[in-house]
C-alpha cells in the first residue's frame, strides 16, 4: 500500500478488508490484519462526467424539496467514469476491475436480503460510473476546540437554513486540489472539476437507514490531472440570423 492508498484496480481487494462498526461515515471500510483499525483507502484515476454533477457550493440543495432531506445531512456528489485520455490509458483499460472491486466491498457487508441496496455503481444510459461523495457538514464535537470554517462554501447556500446549524456543524470543503495542488475554492468548483480527469483517493463506507443498505465511496482527496476538455464546437453558432439559413450561405461559399 502507496502512502495514497491501494490501487483501486487491485486483484481481490475485498480480501484485504473489513467493516468497522459506527464510523463517522457509517460501517467503514478498514485495512484487515493491522494492529490499530485504519481506513481503507483505494485511488486511481477518473474522468469526472459532466451529467449529474454536485461539487457545487451548495450541492444544488433546494429547502423546496422534501426529498434533499435536512441541510446538516448534505452530501456533495459526482460521477467518475473511464478516463479518455491517451496519456492515462490505463484508467479506462482498468476502470472495469475498480468497478468490480466496489461491488465485492458491497457484498462483503453484512445486510438482509430483503432490504434494498443503493450502490456507488450506477448505470445511465449504457454507461458505468461510480458516484463519490462528500459531507459538507460536520458535527462539531464539543470535547475539541471548535474551529469552525468559513471560506466561502456556503455563497450559494440558503442562509436561514444555514444558520440553524453553524452553532452545531463545522463547513467541509472539498478537499479538491488544481493542476499546480493548490486547494480549489468553492466557486470555482464547477469551472475547474466538471468534466477533468482526477486522480482520486477514496473510502468506503455502509450504512442501514429505513430498510435500505446504503454504500457510499466517501472522498478523502481529489487531484486535477489535466483541464477539462473543452465542450464540442458548432458552425451553426458563428453565423448572423439575418443573413439566413446557414446551410445556405455555407453552398454558396463552396
């Protein structure tokens, strides 16, 4: 194991792991046989997918919507999918070897077979990704000092529910870094994440709530790569209307 963490690649990963009841993130994954409990950390890297993306400010968290449940319990979330860059091609060649170590940390948990299972692996439209994230609270525990943060994470945030928790919840920002490994503020979240191949570190966690197993790959460091790829070009979007149907001018140019 790499200071970073195991490849998350590894052959029979599982086997070197077991669950530790009652972490902060819930029953969480540690390494077997050491003489003190350590979290089990996985990295590899990722394309982070522009559909479905959370790392917002304020994890799109709308107080209108019963089902965002309460903001204290707020968790940021995108999705990492196969790289697409020829200098990291061995991201993509190995992504189906993660994806199927995540899913035998799944069924290494111990659950009931009649409880529904929502999984870090998800499936959109033919395509595999796994879902990462973040707690943007954490509850202060009041036998420490309290070293409440405030960097801006919560601009977008709706202040009157913020304020019911600032005296109980520390802010976590992503532990996001650029390029140059510098952290990444959170307004820029969006404009330098969306879209990037990342090298990222990992735990992973269990959790029971109302008959439901729930796993989550919970984020303990995220690291640019390389920018995002820049979004597709259209001709149709250079043109002036007035001059008519593109179509039309691009003939008669040729």
């Amino acid at each position: 194991m790499s200071p970073g963490g195991f490849y998350a690649a590894t052959p029979r990963l599982a086997y070197r792991t077991e669950y530790f009841s009652g972490g902060r993130d819930g029953n969480i994954l540690i390494t077997k046989g050491l003489d003190h409990n350590e979290e089990f950390i996985i990295c590899s890297v990722f394309q982070i997918s522009r559909d479905d993306f959370c790392f917002t400010p304020d994890g799109n968290f709308n107080p209108a919507n019963v089902f965002h449940g309460r903001l204290a319990d707020l968790k940021l979330s995108c999705r990492l999918i196969a790289g697409r860059s020829k200098a990291f091609e061995f991201s993509s060649d190995d992504f189906s070897a993660v994806v199927s170590n995540l899913s035998a940390f799944e069924k290494s948990a111990p659950r009931e077979r009649s409880h529904k299972t929502f999984s870090v692996i998800q499936d959109t439209i033919g395509r595999r990704s796994i879902k990462l994230t973040h707690c943007l609270f954490e509850a202060i525990d009041r036998d420490q000092d309290n070293n409440t943060s405030d960097d801006g994470s919560n601009s977008s945030t709706n202040a009157s529910h913020l304020q019911d928790i600032v005296s109980s919840h520390n802010i976590r920002p992503l532990p996001a870094y650029d390029e140059n490994h510098i952290l990444i503020p959170p307004l820029q979240y969006e404009a330098k994440l969306r879209g990037v191949l990342v090298e990222v570190h990992m735990a992973f966690c269990h959790t029971k709530k109302s008959k439901c197993d729930i796993f989550d790959a919970v984020l303990r460091e995220l690291i640019v790569l390389l920018p995002p790829v820049p979004m597709p070009s259209s001709p149709f979007k250079r043109r002036r209307l007035n001059d008519g149907p593109y179509t039309e001018q691009y003939n008669k140019g040729n």
